[in-house]
C-alpha cells in the first residue's frame, strides 16, 4: 500500500515539475526562417511607425488577433510605400526586403508576440505574392511556423481593402 501511495505521490511530483517548466508548451524555439523573421522583429533601429507614432493602437473587431493592444513599424525599404502622413500609400505593392512587423501587447501593455511579413520571393517560405509571415512570440518561441506560408492569417489580409496584405489604412485610417 505505501508503494501505490509513494508511486502517485511521484508521478504528481513528476507532473508539478514538468507543468512548472513549461515542458506542456507545443511552441518550439525559432530556428531557420522563424529566427531570422524573430531577429528582424526585435531591431527597433531604422523602422518608421505607422502614422509615424509608436503609440499602441487598440485592436479592432475586425481583427483576427487576440491581443487588445498593437503597433505597426516599417523597415526603410517598406517605409517607402508611406505617405507623409506615415500611412500606406493606396494601391502600393511593397519590394524586395519589406520588413513590416506588428507588435502584439497584452492587458498590461506587455509585449506579447511579433506578427512579421518579410518580402523575399527568393525565400523556400515565401508565399506566392513574396511574403514569408512570422507569427513569433516575444520570448522567440513559434506561435505559427513560417513554413506555412501565412495559411492562418490570408484569408483575412486578403480582405476587400487590403493593400499587399497591409489593413492598417482599413482598421486605422
């Protein structure tokens, strides 16, 4: 009888300590293409803002992100495609080397996860517009592998109003 209440007694033990770290996550550190897109989304140095302000934006209904809070910054090749008012310029298709990264923040403003579109046709994740998508929390662990090419997230950038995938002028005019 003691051995049955020894035995239990480890496998909760055993479940406590597997629970405490984190080994239940099915998200996996980013290597290959999801490093290099986490690499990109953490370097601030060099980025334009949209609306040419780092302040957070509420998220919209019409989003499909869980996040209540965002922001959305333009490498210099992408920011080229905004206007003096640091919008997208309408009817724009972004070149080669594009970096546009959307900053997910969580209830307490906390940087929570990147949404990252990189243009590099060339690239074996590349979607067929060019785009490889990231979708990398902010502790480099892969919410979505860019190997899918965006599936999760298409149908909804591809909506009415979209400009090469970009909403912001839609849901942040």
């Amino acid at each position: 009888m003691k051995t049955k209440q020894l035995s239990g007694a480890t496998i909760l033990l055993s479940f406590v300590i597997l629970l405490a770290s984190g080994g239940c996550k099915n998200e996996k550190q980013a290597e290959g293409t999801d490093k290099l897109l986490y690499d990109m989304a953490k370097e601030t140095t060099g980025f334009t803002w949209y609306k040419k302000s780092d302040a957070l934006l509420n998220t919209t209904s019409g989003s499909g992100h869980s996040f209540p809070f965002l922001r959305t910054r333009y490498n210099q090749i992408a920011a080229a495609k905004l206007n003096d008012n640091g919008q997208i310029i309408a009817g724009s298709t972004f070149p080669e080397g594009s970096v546009i990264v959307k900053e997910f923040h969580d209830d307490s403003r906390k940087l929570a996860r990147y949404a990252i579109l990189y243009k590099a046709s060339d690239n074996s994740d590349a979607d067929s517009k060019g785009w490889v998508w990231g979708y990398i929390n902010a502790d480099g662990t892969v919410a979505q592998e860019s190997g899918k090419k965006g599936s999760g997230c298409n149908e909804c950038h591809n909506q009415s109003g979209n400009i090469d995938y970009m909403l912001m002028n839609k849901y942040f005019p």
